[in-house]
C-alpha cells in the first residue's frame, strides 16, 4: 500500500492519515466481528443460535457451557420427574430439554492436552532456537548461509504433504497419539522460525558484552547466559508468542496423529458437532474458551510482539 | 602488573594480512599507545593480546608467561572497549563487580571492592543508578571501574574516548593519565587520535598497514619521525616534505632545495642517488627575505598565538606555523629560513629516514 506523500517524506499528510485510518477500522471490524459472533453465540439457547433472522438482542444463557463441560442422555419426562430437584444450574437447565447428565465431556482433558502441547513445543523451539541462532550469530558455522536456507526451507511445503508419512513413522516409533509425539513434531516445524527470528535479535547484540564477560573471567557459556540472554528477552518473547500461536492453532497434523488420549482442542471442538444435534453454543462456548490463553498471552507481551513484527525495520 | 612482550605477532585474515611481523615490549608500568589510521592493525594486535583474536603466528608473553594460545579468561587481563559495553541490565555497582562475581568472591568483598574502586574514579554517588541514564564520561568511568576493580596484569583500551564529544575528551585523557600515575599499570592502549597518544602516552608505536613503522616515546617520535608515514600522521598541520635529488655522501652537511642551499643535520650515511625528501616541522620556518628559498602567501589560519600561514614554493604547497603578529597579504613573496638542526631527510622511494646528526643525540639521550 503506498500513500503519496505531497509536501513531506516524513510526515504523513492529513488525507493520507484518514485513509490510513478507515483501512484500519475496516479491517478491524472485518476481524472483530466473527469473534464477537462466535462470543455472542456462546451465550445462546440452542433455538436462539440457528434462528432466522439472526438475533442481536437475546436472553442470555450458559446452556452451551453446560453442554461443552458434559455429556448428557435423552429421558423421559416421567423418569426425570422421578429423580428429585435439579442439583446445579446446568443439571436444571439440561432437565428443561428432557435431558440428564450422564459425565463429563472431553473438552476439560483436551484442552489440558493442547497446553500441555502448546507450551511444551514453544519452549522446545525457543530453547533450541536461540542456542542455534547464537551459534550461527556469533561462530563460523560451515555453509552457515546452506544450513539457514535448509532449516527455513522445513516450513516451505503445507503441512499435509508430509503428513503421511509423518503419520506411518510415527505409528512405527509408538508416537501416535501421544503428547510427547506432539511436542517433537511442532518443535521441529517451530524451530525453523524461531532460529530465524532470533538470529535476527542476537545480531542486533554487540559481541563486545560477551568478549567483556569472557575477558573478565567467565567461560562462553557464562557469558552468553548473563549478558547475552538478557538482552535477548524481548526477542525471546516474540518468538514464543509466534511459536505458541503456531502450536495452538495447529489443526491438520493433530487432527491426522492424535484422535484419543493426545487429542488437541483444535480437532476435538468441530466433533461437538455431533453429539446430539447441531449445538452451536457448546462448539461457540468451546472456542470462546480456547481463545482466552492466546489472547492473554498477547495482551500481556502485546510489545514485544509488535517488536517482533517490525524488527529489522528499524536499526538501533 | 607485568610487562607485555609481542614476538613476530602475525595475523592473517584469508589474504589479508592485517598485523605484519610486530615486535615491541610494553615495559611493566608503562602506558603505551597504538597509533594509527584505521584499519592499520592496531585493534587486531590488542584483541590477540586480549585473547579475544588468535594470532596466525608469533608470540605474546605476560609477565614472561607465553599466553599465546591462552584463552581470554586465562590471562587475567582487563578491556576497555569504545563503546564501553557496560551490561544495560545491570546498574553500575553490578557492572564494575561483575568481574569479581566471576572469581567467586564473597559479595561482602565485592562490596568493599566496588566501593573503593568507584570513590577512586569518583562515581560513588552513580552505584545504584542505571547505566543507560549515565552521561558518556560517566559510562567511561564506570567501564575503567569495572577494568581496574579486578587489579588484573595489565590493561587494555580500545579507542575508549572515540564516542566521547570534545569536552569529556580533554577530561578523560588527563584523568586518564592522572588514574596511570597513581596506579602504574600497564596499559595498552590503541587510537588514532594523536593528540591522545601525544598526551598520555610513555611510548607509542605508529602502525600502518599493519606494520609498527615507529616505536619510540612521542618526543622521538615527533622530533625524529622514522619514516615519512609518521611525519606525515602525526603533527597538526603535519610535517612539509621539499623533494631534491641525488646521492648523499656521509658527512654532507649541505643539500640544495629549488636552487637554495640549505644546511642539515650532519649526514652519518652514505645514500644512493635517489629521490629524497627534506622534512620541515610548520614550526621550524621562519620568514626571512634574505633566504634564497621563496615562496608566496597562499592564505592563513588565525589561530590566537600563533598563525599557519600558506606557502606557495615551487614544489607545492607547505606551511609554516609563526607568531599571529605577522601580517602577511595572499600573494606576497616571502623568503624561507629553516631551522637546520631539526630538519629531517628522507629517502622517498621507501619513504625511511636518513641517519643524521639528530639521532646521535637521540642514541645519547638513551643510553645517557
């Protein structure tokens, strides 16, 4: 997108601001308002959520919670009558559509699962990645530039044209459906960017503090550790807020390698689907709560990663 | 503290050659200075002394030790880098114990330590401040802190006043000095700024294209540059060169310069016929209508005592440095007296300088 600038290079002129301006509203409301659909129908009665018009204006309820969080079965009324008041809010609200709770669903240990996945493969690739990127920062790697191409060029195909044969390794190796399985395989996928990104940052590092630290008496690995890895923490944190995004959001690969014990909240939301109607609130209630990790995460280093995007933009 | 020696150091970057050769001992106690342009490979033999560069051949021996090899680690040596490197993660009591926490000495001791070396540099009150809000000469004291906390064999400083606006300069380079004479530690230290090196050092070597073209203390060097190189680097305005051919005999008091006689110091070897140079300090011409030597008024800087005037002589362009009384018109001849005792010759084909009467008293000088 380039905007004319008339009178100065520097500062953009005031037509220029607005039409910047409303492309960002724009594209905000194009963003937002999914989001705040999906938000919306979480609070919905089943009815509410599949009614024609839609509605903007309703009662709320938190029936797709309650669904989310249960599995329920279809009784008569004369059954349910029989079984004595209602013991929770959700019991007495399922009794209303003639139905019991009959346990707990899967959403709680899949969504355990996907952190457990998530934060495990962030913190595999972050480690890896900045111990490499300081190594191609700072030593003469052989065909340091062929190996860089190389790791980057693991993210260049779609993730489904390796999946076959990720999927046969894995049932030889016994790593199907399991979290550690997981883990390694968004590690490896992860890494890539992560040696990248922050390869970037540790350039950005003079040498001079480590040659300091190593003059003054600590060994290299001393010295990357108190004088390098503190000043590479907002890069750190860029990274893995890209890396656990990644991890998160990932659906093809959880939803080919893990259907049981492993299972992603990814691949696991969509099968909602099925239990007993078309229940949008529960599928809306499980992605509202799947959103809530990632978006806290980002609030909180919403800087770092705006650092993230820009860097190299801006030099010193 | 210990003396630094350097043997044949040699250092080899693919085909570039970047230090050539180098001998010199930094005596135990002396503050000795590289001089030179940039990129004559003076900051790559202070990195291989650090450690921090290994060197493709030759020696180097602290304190009579062959470290060579040694990592930076083990040499107990402390650097001063040009931009300081002081850890913005750390305020300045952190960054000057640093080096201590890595002995493993008991924070109690690092305390006392810290606060001793920092009332000696006068940065007590700066302890619990950051480093990033520190003005540059601070940041300077606060980087000599942490280099002279450890009380390591000697120090080494890399261009540390080349961030420095003009001002803190003058400060430093006589704190500096002021620092040396109460601690007598060695010290390296490289720049190419010869007014520093004028100023500070004991000794000094001029480098150039990786080769030590001059060691010697800045009165030799000045007085009697080695070569024309150094002639030319060090002096403001630098030294003015008046060709003339032919051979010189041994003993030739006498050469002739554009038709004028002029007397030298006393030649004490023979020269081939070759291209040679007379080397003029600005401040060794006076005018003088009755020299044979002429020229015309070019144009003058004013400079308050005194004034660098200009000359236009047949060969170029020279100038001289005499007091601001004088008044001289653009375009005006004038006549050139030289002062003939500090004259220098060179030969200009290798560009070394001739061995006159002015070294002898410079061999007395040293030996006397």
């Amino acid at each position: 997108m380039s905007l004319t600038t008339a009178h100065s290079v520097v500062a953009p002129s005031s037509n220029s601001k607005r039409i910047a301006g409303a492309l960002v509203v724009g594209y905000a409301l194009i963003s937002i308002v999914p989001l705040l659909w999906i938000f919306a129908t979480s609070f919905k009665t089943p009815p509410d959520s599949i009614a024609y018009p839609p509605k903007i204006v309703f009662q709320p309820s938190i029936e797709g919670y309650c669904n989310l969080f249960t599995t329920r079965t279809r009784q008569t009324p004369e059954y349910i009558n029989s079984l004595g008041p209602a013991t929770g809010f959700c019991d007495q609200t399922v009794r209303k559509r003639n139905m019991v709770i009959a346990g707990q669903s899967n959403f709680l240990p899949r969504f355990v699962n996907s952190l457990i996945i998530a934060f495990g493969s962030t913190f595999c690739a972050v480690f890896l990645g900045t111990l490499s990127a300081y190594g191609f920062s700072r030593f003469k790697v052989p065909l340091a530039d062929d190996l860089l191409f190389f790791i980057l060029s693991t993210r260049m195909m779609p993730p489904i044209a390796v999946a076959i044969p990720i999927y046969l390794m894995y049932r030889e190796l016994g790593l199907s459906d399991t979290a550690l399985g997981m883990i390694l395989l968004y590690t490896a996928v992860n890494v890539s960017l992560a040696v990248w990104l922050l390869k970037g940052f540790i350039d950005e590092i003079p040498r001079e503090y480590e040659e300091a630290a190593m003059i003054d008496g600590y060994t290299r690995l001393q010295a990357f550790w108190r004088t390098v890895l503190p000043q590479a923490t907002t890069g750190i944190a860029a990274t893995a807020i890209f890396c656990l995004i990644f991890a998160w959001n990932e659906y093809a690969f959880a939803a080919l390698l893990t259907s049981g014990t492993a299972q992603t909240a990814p691949p696991f939301i969509p099968t909602i689907i099925g239990e007993g109607g078309q229940d949008w609130p529960a599928v809306a209630a499980g992605t509202t709560i799947f959103l809530v990790p990632i978006l806290v995460f980002t609030i909180l280093l919403r800087k770092q990663l705006l650092r993230g995007i820009t860097f190299g933009a801006v030099r010193k | 503290m210990a003396e630094i020696r350097v043997q044949n150091l040699r250092k080899a970057f693919g085909d570039f050659v970047a230090v050539q050769d180098s001998n010199f001992v930094v005596e135990d106690g002396e503050f000795f200075v590289m001089l030179g342009p940039s990129g004559c490979g003076k900051t790559t033999t202070l990195r291989m002394i650090a450690g921090l560069e290994l060197p493709t051949g030759g020696k180097i021996l602290l304190g009579g030790e062959d470290v060579t090899m040694r990592r930076a680690r083990e040499r107990d040596i402390a650097f001063v880098f040009q931009l300081f490197a002081l850890y913005p993660h750390m305020n300045v009591r952190k960054n000057i114990g640093f080096p201590l926490l890595a002995q493993g000495m008991a924070s109690a001791e690092i305390r006392t330590r810290v606060e001793e070396t920092a009332k000696l540099l006068r940065i007590d009150h700066l302890l619990d401040k950051s480093v990033s809000g520190l003005a540059g000469g601070d940041r300077q004291r606060v980087a000599l802190g942490r280099a002279i906390v450890r009380r390591p064999k000697c120090f080494l400083m890399d261009e540390p006043l080349g961030t420095l606006d003009t001002e803190f300069r003058d400060l430093m380079v006589h704190e500096l000095r002021e620092l040396h004479n109460r601690i007598h530690a060695t010290t390296v230290y490289v720049t190419h700024d010869q007014m520093e090196a004028m100023s500070m050092a004991d000794k000094i070597a001029v480098m150039n294209h990786g080769v030590i073209e001059q060691f010697g203390s800045p009165r030799e060097i000045y007085d009697r540059p080695a070569t024309m190189f150094v002639a030319d680097f060090i002096g403001s305005p630098p030294m003015n060169f008046l060709r003339f051919g032919g051979g010189l005999p041994r003993g030739a008091k006498e050469i002739v310069v554009q038709g004028a006689k002029v007397t030298v110091p006393e030649v004490r070897e023979d020269v081939a016929a070759a291209d040679m140079a007379l080397g003029i300090r600005p401040e060794h011409i006076r005018f003088d209508d009755t020299s044979k030597l002429r020229g015309a008024i070019y144009g003058t800087e004013y400079l308050g005592t005194t004034q660098i005037v200009a000359v236009e002589t047949a060969d170029g362009i020279i100038k001289a440095r005499v007091p601001a009384g004088i008044h001289l018109a653009p375009g005006e001849p004038v006549g050139l007296a030289l002062s003939s005792a500090r004259l220098s010759l060179f030969e200009k084909g290798t560009g070394r300088a001739v061995k006159t009467a002015m070294h002898d008293q410079a061999a007395e000088a040293r030996h006397g």
